[in-house]
C-alpha cells in the first residue's frame, strides 16, 4: 500500500483579557499591541506565562501533491 503524504498546519489561539485606560480605544489598542510587540521580541520569555488559559488549537488537513 502506498503513503500518502499530507500537510498540517496548525493554529494557536491564545485569548485574553487587559484591563486599560486611554483616552481613545485605538490608542489603547496601540498601547497593548506595543506592550505584547515588547513582550514577544524577548527571547528569553515564555508566552505562556502571558495568558491563563491554555490555546485554542486549530488542525487543518491537506493532501501534499508534488
């Protein structure tokens, strides 16, 4: 019987909540995007430790033709 090869991709969703004040929602978007951008560029972190929860993991199929 023949393999077949396929290719999985998978997707990690990490949800959270920040309590933050600003005068608008887009600088307060902007000021926890920058603090995560910051957060993510440190090697040595681990992401997990950022969120309570654990990810929610999408798996997605498809069949490898070459």
């Amino acid at each position: 019987m023949k393999r077949k090869r396929y290719k999985v991709r998978i997707k990690l969703i990490f949800e959270t909540t920040m309590d933050h004040s600003q005068e608008s929602m887009i600088k307060a978007k902007q000021d926890v995007d920058r603090v995560l951008t910051d957060y993510l560029k440190n090697k040595k972190l681990n992401i997990l430790n950022l969120f309570q929860e654990p990810p929610r993991i999408i798996y997605k199929v498809e069949k490898y033709d070459r």
